[in-house]
C-alpha cells in the first residue's frame, strides 16, 4: 500500500470513529473437535461500527465469513502505533469471506460500518 492510500484509510478510520462509538468485540475462540470457532451476530444503527478484535500468532491462519441484511462498508485491520493497516477493505458490499494469515503477532480486527439510513444486521463466522 502506498503513502497516498495509507493517508487515505487513516483518514477514513478517523471519519469512521468521530462519527460513531465503535462496538468492539473480543474474537474469543471455543473449541469445536480439532477446531476453534467464534460466531458473532449484531446489529448496527446508521453510521456506527462494528469490530471483532483478537490477537493472532505470526504465520496463524483464520477462516472466516460474514453476511449483512444491506450492504455494508468492511475491513480487516491492525494498529501500528498512530497506524492503521489495512489487509482487505471493501465498500458497499452484503457478504464477503476468505482466508486472513497474520503477517506478525499482533491484534487484528475485522471492521464493519452502517452507512444505510436504517439499522443494518450482520452474523460473521471464525474458524480456525
């Protein structure tokens, strides 16, 4: 990602949290068999956020996917300092899924925003 874009996605973050109070939701794993899940389901008035947050492991791998009852504004993040990095963003969109793998051992975060004019509900879905 260049300077401009990095400016850019800063810019839009601020926007994002000046204009609404984040729910921020700790990504916290239950075992299932071999695996570990963690489902979410909220709902997100206009212009507020939602986040699951949680720390991954460099190298670590999460599978995961979400589905929105209108389309929504979407990203997958980590805080650097006074940075924000993005590794998947997307505007406008209703569902979206794949396969993040932690570049570093960090907290990262899967991010929606309401930009509909009525209460927008989403479910997302972690394995591991």
């Amino acid at each position: 990602m260049n300077y401009f874009s990095r400016v850019l996605c800063v810019a839009v973050l601020a926007a994002w949290v000046a204009g609404a109070h984040a729910a921020v939701v700790e990504l916290a794993w239950k075992k299932v068999g071999a695996r570990e899940v963690f489902s979410y389901e909220s709902r997100l008035a206009e212009k507020k956020v939602g986040e699951v947050c949680g720390a991954l492991k460099k190298g670590e791998s999460v599978k995961w996917r979400f589905s929105a009852s209108a389309p929504v504004d979407f990203n997958i993040h980590m805080h650097a300092g006074k940075e924000v990095e993005y590794f998947n963003a997307a505007k406008a969109i209703r569902s979206d899924e794949g396969m993040f793998v932690a570049p570093v051992d960090q907290d990262f975060c899967w991010m929606w925003l309401n930009r509909e004019k009525q209460e927008v509900s989403f479910s997302v879905d972690f394995s591991r």
